[in-house]
C-alpha cells in the first residue's frame, strides 16, 4: 500500500533519443532554399503565364540559381546554358531553318523550338550537336580562364558546363543524345537520303563527331575537376 504522507518528487519529461544533427540541420537549410524560389516562380507563372518563361525566364534562372550557390556561379551556370541553346540556334538559323530564341526554365534547363521543321536526319543531328559542342568550347573558355588566373570558380564553372554538356548527351528522352541517336539510326539505315550509300557515310560522320564530343567533354571534366581539399 502506497504511504499517502510521503512527499510527491517532481517527475522530469524524457530526453529524446536523438538531436537534430548539424547535417539535418543543413539538409533542411538547403531544402528551404530550394523550396522557396520554386513556390515564388509557381506563383509568378500562374499570375503572368507563359509570357515570363519566354521573356524573363533566364532572369528568374539566375536569381534561382543564385539562391542557391550565390550569384557568381548561378550567372555563370545561366551563361553556360546560353551558350549550349546559342549553339542550337545559330546551327538551325545557318540551315535555314525557324528556330525561337532561347528559353529558360529555371532548375530544369532551357530550349529552342523549331517552328515548322520537317524531319531530316542530318539536319536534326546537326543541330542537336552544336549545343553540346558549342558548349563545351563555353567551358574549356571557363577552364582557360581559370587556368590563367587560378580561379576555384571559374574551374567549377567550367566541371559544370563539360559536366551539363556531357549528360545532354545521353541517348534518353528528350535530351539532345535522344536526337542524335535517332537520326544515326535512320542514316545508318539508308534513309533520310536519295543515295542509301550517302546516308550511311553520313551516319558514319554523326557518330565520330558525336564520339570525339564525347570523349572532348571527359577529358575537359578530368582537367576542370577541382581536389576536394581545395574546396
């Protein structure tokens, strides 16, 4: 039986288990500065609509990016998206094609519509090639620069812009290896062409330009690449 005169001791609430850690404290940290810029730029979409994508997007790029590493890197990775997207336009205006200026979307990338293109595979691999190649000289640029004058920022400018050209690439989806691809396997095929044997000597030209791009992307990677005990 309990003794009811003896005095009550206060009872103390248990600790928990675990803290917040300073890595979860981080994560959450980056995770509110990611979340953020995308809930302004959803908001300003749906007010103005598709008018600010075309004609302001690549400002919205650089203040979103720059949220994020700072404004330096975040106008520079802007600056190297350009690049890649000038690449496809300016090889679609030479062809004689109707291409539309660039357009951004910030934290996915930009585009260039063709308006009115009818499939070809040489010229659609043309185009889908000078982005990456037009890009990549864009970051060997950076990789020169930061050679010159010894620039950590410039030398990640520069990983990051081989690194971006190199995974557009990928022969998946809608990225610019996807159209590589496809077109090498109609030209490979015979098609796209009157003469069968002109398509394939074509096919044989998209692949080795797109294997030395390739290859030019990794080596400048490798070069670019900055030790992790200076960042």
């Amino acid at each position: 039986m309990a003794d009811r005169n003896r005095p009550l001791e206060p009872v103390t609430a248990p600790e928990p288990d675990t803290l917040p850690t300073e890595h979860d404290r981080t994560r959450r940290s980056l995770l509110a500065r990611l979340v953020a810029p995308l809930v302004v730029l959803i908001g300003v979409v749906v007010k103005f609509g598709a008018f600010v994508l075309k004609f302001f997007g690549i400002f919205l790029a650089v203040g979103g990016y720059a949220l994020i590493w700072g404004w330096k890197f975040g106008l520079g990775v802007v600056l190297l998206i350009l690049a890649h997207e000038l690449g496809h336009y300016l090889e679609a205006k030479r062809l004689g094609l109707d291409p539309q200026l660039p357009v951004f979307i910030p934290f996915l990338g930009a585009y260039v519509a063709l308006r009115n293109m009818r499939f070809d595979p040489w010229v659609n691999a043309r185009v889908s090639l000078a982005g990456p190649v037009v890009g990549g000289i864009a970051a060997a640029g950076c990789l020169a620069a930061a050679v010159s004058v010894d620039s950590d920022l410039m030398r990640a400018l520069a990983y990051a812009g081989f690194m971006l050209n190199l995974i557009n690439l990928v022969p998946i989806a809608f990225l610019d290896g996807a159209h590589v691809l496809r077109s090498w396997r109609v030209l490979r095929a015979g098609g796209g062409r009157v003469n069968p044997s002109d398509a394939r000597r074509l096919a044989a030209i998209v692949a080795v330009v797109s294997l030395l791009t390739i290859a030019g992307l990794v080596l400048g990677m490798l070069a670019a690449h900055v030790p992790q005990d200076r960042l």
